[in-house]
C-alpha cells in the first residue's frame, strides 16, 4: 500500500493495522479516490454478499450495517467512481428492490426497453420484493435517488421502477417520497428555462400509456387494481406539473383528457377537478407568491449589523432599493417593459378545456356512461362532475350535443339534490348555436317546476334568474318567425307563445315576496336591452323606449349579421377628422392672432373702427372677382389672396369633418370597409373604437344622452368628452374569469333580509352586545356616557330634569330667556333701520 493512503493515529498505529468507519473511507475515497480504491472494493464485495444473504430470505431482520453500507456506497460511487461502478451499483440496488438475482443484468434490460418506450408497467412483483424489509426497501429508494439527484442514473431508468413500487407496495410514506423525488426531478429537468423536450415527450409518452392501460383493464364501480393507482399518481403528476407552469401543453392535457374518459371514478373525478379548477388555482398561486414576494421586500432591518462596514452597508441600500421597486411595481407606477399595452394585457391564463384535442368525442363518451351508469356505478358526486364537465365543453366549444338537454331536464326536480347547481349546468350548456326547441324543453320544464305559486320564495327566484340566464345565452328563443309562412308561424305559435312567457314573467315584478320581485326586476331590465317590443308600453322604462324606437331585437336561429369591417373604424374615423380639424383651427387661430398684431403695427394711424375695415374687405372681395372674371390680375393680388385664403381653408375643413348622422347605412359600411381595409390598428386605437361604440350604445338605450350628443354636435363639441388617455382603457382586474363557467350562486335568490333563525338572532344579539361594551376610543367615557350612567337621585334636580317635568320656577326662567333673546333680536332691527 502507497504511503500516500496512509494515516497515523495518537498511539503511532497505521491504517492496516486500525479499522477505518464508514464515514472516514468516504471522506478518504473522496480525497484520494485511487489510493482507497482497494478499500472500496472489499466494501463492494461485502455489500453484494449481504444482498445476496438477504434475497435467501428477504422476511428475516436485516443486518444492522447493511443500511449504513448502501448509503456509503452508493454516495462514493457517484462522486468518486462514476461510471462502470456506478452502474454497477445502481444495478444492484434496482435488483434488490424487483427482487431478482441477475447481478443486474435483468434491471439493465428493462430499464433500456423503457428508455426506447417500449415497455409497460408491470404490476406485479416477486414475492421476494413484497417481503422485503421495510428500512431496505427505504435505505436502496434513497440511494436511487442520491446517485439520481447527482446525475449518474439517467431518469428513465428510475421512472418505471419508481412507478411499479407506488403501484405494487403499500407503503404510504415510501410513496410519498416517490412520488415527490418524481415531480421535484422534472421540475429540475424544465428549471431556468432549459427543457428538454424529447425527455419531456418520453415521460408523458409513458404516463399516457399508464393511464390508457388503467382504462383498458378497470371496472367502473371495482376495487382499485396496481395500474388503476397508477393511474392516480400519474394523472396527479400531470396536474402538479402544469399548475406548476411546467407541462401546461397540449400533450399534458390530451394526458388528462384520457383520464376524464376512464371508467375508474377515481381517475376520472381527478382529471375533472382539474378541467374544472385549474384556473382558479393557478391565480390563487400566483397572487399567494406576489404577496409572499412583497412581504419579503418590505421587512428591511436596518440595524442588522451592530458594526457598520460599506458591504454591510450596500445590502442594506439594496433591500431598499429593491422594496422601494416592488412598491412601486403593486401601486402600478411603473409600467411593463413592452410598449404595447395589449400583449400585456392579452397574458391572461388561458384555460385548459381550450387545448383539448376532441371536446367532441370527449363528451359524448362521458355522457354516455351518464346514461348507462347505474345508481351505485358512479356517486352523485361524480355524476355531478361529469355534468359539469360536459356542459363546461359544450358551452366552451360551441358544441351540438342534443340528448344533453332531455338528461338535464330529468334532474331539474323542485325536490332534486343540488338543483341550484344543475340549473347552473343547464345555463353553461347554452350558446348561440342550439336549437331553439331545444331550448324550449328546459324552459318549461324550469317554468313549470320552479315558477309557479306554489314553489317558495327562494324557488321561484332562482327559477326566474335561471330562465333569464339561458336566455341572454340563447337570444334567439325570444325572437319570432315573422319572415316564415303563415303555416310556420301557426305552428310555433300552439308551441310555444314567447310572448304571453314573456308578459308572464315580467308581472313577477311586482311580487310580494322581496327576492321574486327583485328576480322579476331583473328580467324585465333584460328583456328591455334585448328585445322591449314583447314587454306592455309601461314596462318599458326608458331604455326600452329608446331601443323599442330603433326596432331593437334578436337574431333569429342560424341569422348572422355579417360585419362589413372593424366595428367603430367610421366612429374613429370621424372622431380623427374632428379632431384635425380642430388642430387646424387652433392653429389658425394663432396665426391670424399674429398677423392682426402685425397689421396693427403697420396702421397704427387708423382708428375709424371695424366697420370701415369690414366695408372695405367686401369691397375689395368684389374687385378681385371682377378682376378675375376679365382674366386680369389685380394690384394688390398678394394681399387678397391672403384674405381670402383663410375663408378656403375653413371650407376644405368643413368638408373633412365627417357627419355619420348624415350619412345611409350603406354608406357608412363603406366607410368602414374602407378604412378597415387600409389601415392597421395600434391597441390604443382598438380600445378607442371600443370607447366609441359603447358611447354610441349608450346613446342609443338613453334618449336623453342621444339629446345631449346632438346639442354638443350642434355646438361643435361631439367628441369633447373623449380624451386622448388610455389609461382607463386597460381593464385592471386580475381575477381569472373562465369563460363559460358559471356559478350555482349567480342565480340564486337575492334578497336583502332574510328571516333568520333563533341561533342567529342570539348570535345577532351577543355580537351587538360586545361592540357596545367594548371602547371605541381611548381616554375614558365621555360626559354623555357619565350622565347617562349617574343614578336619578344625583340628577332629578338638575336644569335639564326640572324643564322636562315644567317646575315653576324653571318655566319663568325659560321664559325670562325667550324675552331677552327677543328683545336682543328686536334692537338688533332698530338698529338696522337707523
């Protein structure tokens, strides 16, 4: 042996005659890994003799150094002999665990297959692996784990064992760590920026074929098997990972579209949670971080260090620097680096139902095994979920799914569990694109549940609020076939009357009950924006005068109103020919202003007045036309030339100056046609046209801002009140609103008092009680509270008690005072008067 491995002790021993400890040869192999390298192979030797002691019965009480020993050599092997021996351990280790003897050989097969993507998760072990230790089991896990973290095992090779022991063993702790190594790796792979996509493509590659072959092979309503939990962690692990913004592609979710349409009601209620709640988690996340950021920010201790050094010192100046900038940043003083407002803004979350391959199919699928499922197949629970989803998709996309809505109307029961939130469903399942007949079933069937008299307050309301719903999403039910036949309009008529429903509806206004009539309320104000010709004269209001005069109503079924270019292009249009104009005058102005200053500085010596001025011009003007009709030029044609210049420009102006009132509806499609054609709009010029187009809206609901606008045109002032800011265009709320969901709450009764229970009013009561007993200021009781306090026999002969009973003499005194102030007030007008 090398003196160089050498070491001494106190008593002078060397290192062949005194044993080394474990964590001594590690240190040792770590500073000189060739001169210990003998010492590492006898340990080598010594821990493939102990594994195969204990694969001869793997139920026996392990050796006590046997943990200790994988430990050291799976740390020294992936830090000092990386590589041959490396592999070889890891090997080793992963035999240990499947419970094979094959020196490796097996584990190196199997693990190369699953690398290719061939093969699938066993779910199955040997006997020998399910009676293994416990502290093994974990102590080899763990190595695994080390040799991966320093990058000597590649990751496939540990996925699919890592897999089958989640699915296999029932150890809760040892999956747990499992499945946290398993997320916390791909997190690292994708850190900073630098994915890999091919790794990322195998790993869901496998993760779908778990979840395919969970489906193939599951029961619906059966006992969970291996690949059904399998399943679980990893359709667990596709959800932690795109909350996480690591895997939010569509791969992820064609992953978890596969799992919704499992017939495990495990996996499926998993995969629909997630299509259902992500959004809403994901800014629940990302608020929860900004604060936890700010919070870190704002605490700077400035006297953290009791001696001052200029290092010292710049930490300190860069924690405030850095809260001042975070300051800055949450009260919205700086703005994003981009100029453009609209990419910013246009970084909302988009939702993942968006990204899925065949919403179709999907949902066809999952409403069939609605339908076919018996009453202990699937909990009402996830039958709940399932329709939720479906109506979800179907609003989403846009989808003709028809036997959806005679399933809804079977559940739309007065007496039905969760109605408020089915009733929710139904309103998500609606969009512009269903039949009206279709529609027509679940009103009804709504109408003749929930709003009738004898249904309760609260039934009736939400009855009301659900019918309203649906049709703000479905227009089209409210209009009338008046271009059809006669034939037609017979027809539709035995079947449905929209307008008696309507009138129906609206006298729910007037209710007895404060939660319908505030319903009725609000139908009546939709029924005004949408359609008010179906609504008696007085309940129009005077919006729906207004809109009723303009031939408001909704498109019929299958009707487009085709756009003729980019909605409020002419309004813009106009809006920057007035505001030119505008320019133009006021710079005119200006110049006439310094040129009436130079005029009056050549004629100081005239002082006639204006007239003679005006007199003159007119005279002039006249010389010049008939100098012009003789083909002469004139004297002075400098001068009058630029006279009459000015008159010619205010013209060219006028006629710059577009009037849309003036203009046909064709026209004004032209115009718009045409400037959308030849121009390319900024964001600020989007959110301008928006501005327009709602103020010309309003206008139109609002007869007295239409009266308002043609005064200010009249005047010249149309556009007065649009400024050139947009800074109240960009809208700054940063909730996440999924498009399509709806609540069970936004329909439900509303009402201001409600009659409340007997714990509730002694709640009431003992709330109300403490904040009276309790101080609202500091510094003691007032001198209202001390009066109030003090007892009858200290204050019955007071000034304020004895003119509350009429004493005597406490009446001659107030009258005494009442003379004098009369008097006072009396001399006070003589002396006004001298």
């Amino acid at each position: 042996m090398s003196t160089k491995g050498e070491t001494s002790t106190g008593t002078g021993a060397s290192r062949a005659t005194q044993p080394l400890k474990l964590s001594q040869l590690q240190n040792f192999c770590k500073r000189d890994p060739d001169g210990y390298k003998e010492d590492y192979e006898a340990q080598s030797r010594r821990l493939v003799s102990l594994v195969g002691i204990l694969l001869l019965s793997p139920n026996a009480d392990p050796s006590p150094s046997l943990v200790e020993l994988i430990q050291f050599i799976a740390a020294v092997s992936s830090s000092s002999y990386k590589g041959e021996e490396s592999d070889k351990v890891a090997a080793l280790l992963m035999d240990l665990l499947v419970g094979s003897s094959s020196n490796g050989a097996g584990a190196d097969t199997q693990m190369t297959s699953t690398a290719d993507g061939v093969a699938l998760l066993q779910n199955t072990l040997p006997l020998a692996a399910l009676q293994l230790h416990r502290d093994i089991r974990k102590a080899c896990v763990s190595a695994l784990i080390l040799m991966r973290n320093k990058g000597v095992v590649r990751p496939l090779r540990l996925l699919q064992l890592f897999f089958q022991l989640m699915a296999v063993v029932p150890d809760k702790n040892l999956r747990e760590s499992l499945y946290h190594h398993i997320v916390n790796d791909i997190r690292n792979i994708n850190k900073n920026g630098k994915r890999n996509e091919k790794l990322n493509r195998t790993i869901q590659s496998f993760f779908h074929r778990i979840v395919i072959a969970s489906a193939a092979e599951a029961v619906g309503g059966g006992e969970d098997s291996p690949a059904d939990y399998a399943a679980k962690r990893a359709v667990q692990m596709t959800c932690d990972l795109y909350r996480r913004n690591v895997w939010n592609d569509e791969r992820s979710v064609h992953i978890l579209a596969s799992a919704a349409g499992s017939p495990n009601s495990a996996v499926t209620a998993r995969a629909l949670r997630f299509f259902l709640n992500i959004e809403e988690v994901m800014a629940v996340d990302k608020k929860r971080n900004d604060a936890i950021q700010w919070h870190g920010s704002e605490e700077v201790d400035l006297h953290l260090h009791s001696r001052k050094t200029k290092a010292r010192k710049r930490i300190v100046v860069k924690q405030v620097r850095n809260r001042e900038k975070k300051q800055h940043e949450r009260e919205g003083l700086i703005e994003a680096k981009t100029v453009d407002k609209g990419v910013e803004a246009s970084r909302k979350l988009f939702p993942a139902i968006e990204l899925l391959h065949d919403p179709q199919g999907l949902c066809e699928t999952i409403l069939k095994r609605i339908k076919n499922s018996g009453s202990n197949t699937y909990k009402f629970e996830v039958k709940m979920l399932m329709l939720n989803f479906v109506t979800r998709v179907v609003g989403n996309h846009e989808l003709t799914l028809l036997p959806l809505y005679t399933l809804l109307q079977r559940y739309m029961g007065g007496h039905q569990r969760d109605v408020s939130a089915i009733l929710a469903y139904g309103v998500q399942s609606c969009h512009g694109y269903v039949p009206p007949e279709e529609v027509y079933g679940i009103l009804k069937t709504i109408a003749h549940n929930f709003i009738t008299e004898r249904c309760s307050g609260e039934q009736m309301a939400v009855g009301i609020n659900a019918v309203r719903a649906i049709c703000a999403r479905v227009p089209s039910v409210l209009s009338g076939e008046e271009d059809g036949d006669e034939g037609d309009v017979r027809e539709k008529s035995t079947a449905w009357d929209v307008e008696a429903f309507v009138k129906d509806m609206a006298g729910y206004a007037r209710h007895k009950d404060r939660s319908v009539s505030i319903a009725g309320r609000g139908w009546v104000n939709f029924i005004r924006e949408v359609y008010p010709s179906l609504l008696q004269g007085k309940d129009r209001g005077l919006v729906g005068a207004g809109l009723h005069r303009h031939g408001e109503k909704p498109l019929r079924y299958g009707e487009v109103r085709a756009a003729s270019g980019v909605a409020g292009a002419d309004l813009l249009a106009a809006y920057e020919a007035h505001k030119k104009a505008a320019k133009d005058k006021k710079e005119d102005g200006e110049s006439g202003s310094d040129s009436d200053g130079e005029d009056d500085g050549d004629w100081v010596d005239v002082d006639s007045g204006e007239e003679d001025i005006e007199v003159d011009s007119g005279e002039e003007e006249e010389e010049e036309i008939a100098m012009n009709d003789d083909g002469e030029a004139p004297d002075l044609m400098l001068l009058e030339d630029g006279d009459t210049k000015p008159k010619g420009d205010d013209e060219a102006k006028e006629e710059q100056q577009l009037d849309l009132s003036k203009m046909s509806t064709k026209d004004r499609a032209k115009l718009k046609q045409e400037v959308s054609s030849t121009r390319i709009f900024t964001s600020a010029e989007f959110a301008k046209m928006q501005k327009l187009v709602e103020r010309q809206q309003r206008a139109k609901r609002d007869p007295r801002l239409a009266a308002r606008l043609k005064r200010a045109k009249a005047k010249g002032e149309e556009f007065a009140d649009m400024s050139d800011s947009d800074d109240s265009d960009m809208d700054d709320d940063e909730e996440i609103h999924v498009k399509g969901a709806v609540n069970a709450a936004d329909i439900m009764a509303d009402s201001k008092r409600k009659r409340m229970s007997k714990a509730e009013k002694l709640e009431k009561i003992i709330e109300g009680r403490e904040k009276w007993e309790s101080k609202q200021r500091p510094g003691g009781s007032t001198n209202t509270e001390k009066n109030r306090k003090k007892s009858f026999s200290m204050t019955k002969f007071s000034f304020s008690t004895r003119s509350k009973i009429g004493e005597k003499n406490t009446a001659k005194q107030g009258r005494k005072n009442d003379n004098r102030v009369k008097d006072g007030r009396a001399a006070k007008k003589r002396r006004r008067k001298f």
